[in-house]
C-alpha cells in the first residue's frame, strides 16, 4: 500500500467517524464542560472510541501483536455504553435495556476471540498488517469506526433524554437480538468444540448450525443489530436516524469486506481439491441457514 493511499484511508475513516458524531450528537443529552461550553455525550463518546484505540495501537505496533486487538475493542463498546448511561440523567426503560444488549453482546464476543487468539497464538488477518505501521493504525483506527457505526443508534438512544413508550416493535427486535445472539453464540462454541476434538487435524466444520450455513455466526451477527436498530428507531430523531446504518454496514462488512469473502478464500485454497469440501459447499448456504441440512 502506498502511503498516501493509506493516509487518505485514515482520512476517510475520520471523517465518516466526525460526521457520525455530530449526526448521532444532535439532540442528545450534553456534558457540561462549563457556563458556556457542552459537548454531546455521544459526540464525547465518539472521539474516546478513537483515542482509545490509537492509544492502544502503540504498544500493539511495538510488541507486533494482535493478541489484544479484539479485547480492546470489546472493551471499548462497554466503555462506551457506561459513559453514555453515566452521564445522561434521564435513563428509561428502552436505554437500558439497549445498553444491557449491547454490553452482553460485547462481554461474550471480545471473551470468546481473545481466548480464540490466545489458544491459536495469532490471526492471520494481522501477519503482513502489524509489519507496517500505517497498515496496523488503519486495523486500529478502522475497529474504532466498526464500534461508531454498529453501536452507533443504540447509543445514541441511551445518551438521549428522549422517551418514547415501548410498542410491538420493541418486541419484535428484541427477539431478532436473541434470536442472533443465540445463533452466534451457539454457532462459535461449536466450532470451537470442533477445533478442540479435531486435536490439530486440517478439517472444516459440517455439524450443527454449521449443517445449515457456512457462516451462522455471521448471520448471527447481522439479526442481532437488526434487532438493536428496531428498538432505537422508535426514540431517533432527524440526524439521528442517520446511525440505523448498522445493520447495513455490518452486512456489507461481513459479506462483502472483511467476513465471508476472506473465509471463503482461505477455505478455498486449504480444502478446493477436496471432493467432501465441494459437496459441503454445494449443499450448504454462504449465509441464510437453510432449515434442512440435505
């Protein structure tokens, strides 16, 4: 990558993240810094999100390791929702509830890929990025955008003094969240059951959710922010509602970016001369879990 590509990439991230900031910061509740000046506290929020993750990319580009890349920012979303929930003083049923979604959400993703990093010894994804420091700052800085724009709506309703009572729609994304958050859940423990059993074996998963779609926990991912985008919509209001992009931007990551098409190509490569990869493949959905699995 040539650096001024990867400038103008930084550039790009930051300026997407400001513009997030200041759209999810209207109409929010504001910190107060002094008689004349206040600050929205998703807008604080925002630009913490990004400090933190330059902060910590430092020791990461000198140590050249990934290990602690997916805790920091898990750590990040809860450090985010306790902020907004902190300093906003008008709380009600809808915020708390999209902060507690969100931070079981975070607690159990971020344990589960630090420990995933932790028993591999590494991701391949940072091999030849952690090599070169603007690469390894643009990994950082672009996880600090991926908690701005998937979080981003229910943050904004936690951070808000707006109250809106709860309706149907409310239940239906509540149970698009569990419904996720199940299938994501579910779907990582067994794969990493079956890593465990295959002690060391080149073999890929064809059991369980795994029967159904090639990539559950991805599908996973995307229903439960579907469901986290229907229960802030009730309470956004004008730039706010720019933030329901996350499910859509968390379906074009993963399908189309960083997810799938990387898994496909490595899996491609380890097991495409594979006759039993083939079948799986043909038989078995990139994504939508089908309900049989023949």
């Amino acid at each position: 990558m040539k650096t001024s590509h990867g400038i103008l990439i930084l550039l790009i991230v930051v300026i997407v993240g400001a513009f997030f900031a200041w759209a999810g910061g209207q109409l929010g509740a504001q910190w107060v810094i002094s008689n004349d000046l206040t600050i929205p506290i998703f807008t604080l929020g925002v630009g913490l999100m990004f400090i933190i993750q330059w902060l910590a990319f430092i020791p990461a580009f000198i140590l050249r390791t990934e290990h602690f890349y997916d805790l920091v920012g898990s750590a990040s979303y809860v450090i985010f929702v306790i902020l907004v929930v902190l300093a906003n003083p008008s709380i009600d049923l809808r915020s708390l509830l999209l902060a507690s979604l969100v931070l079981i959400w975070a607690l159990r993703l971020g344990t589960f890929l630090f420990l995933r990093v932790r028993r591999v010894g590494k991701d391949r994804r940072f091999d030849e990025l952690k090599q070169s420091a603007l690469r390894f700052l643009i990994a950082w800085t672009v996880q600090g955008l991926w908690i701005v724009l998937t979080a981003g709506c229910a943050l904004v309703v936690i951070a808000s003094p707006q109250h809106v009572a709860m309706t149907w729609l409310d239940l239906v994304g509540l149970s698009l969240w569990l419904l996720g958050f199940s299938i994501e859940a579910i779907a990582d423990w067994q794969k990493r059951q079956f890593k465990i059993n295959s002690n060391g074996q080149d073999r890929f998963i064809t059991t369980g959710l795994w029967a159904h779609s090639r990539h559950p926990n991805y599908f996973g991912e995307i229903t439960l922010w579907l469901g986290v985008s229907l229960l802030a919509y009730p309470a956004l209001q004008e730039w706010q509602y720019v933030t329901l992009i996350s499910p859509f931007f968390v379906l074009l990551l993963l399908t189309k970016i960083s997810g799938i098409p990387l898994l496909e190509e490595a899996a491609d490569k380890r097991w495409g001369d594979d006759p039993a990869y083939q079948a799986y493949k043909q038989r078995t959905p990139v994504l939508v879990p089908k309900l049989s699995s023949h």
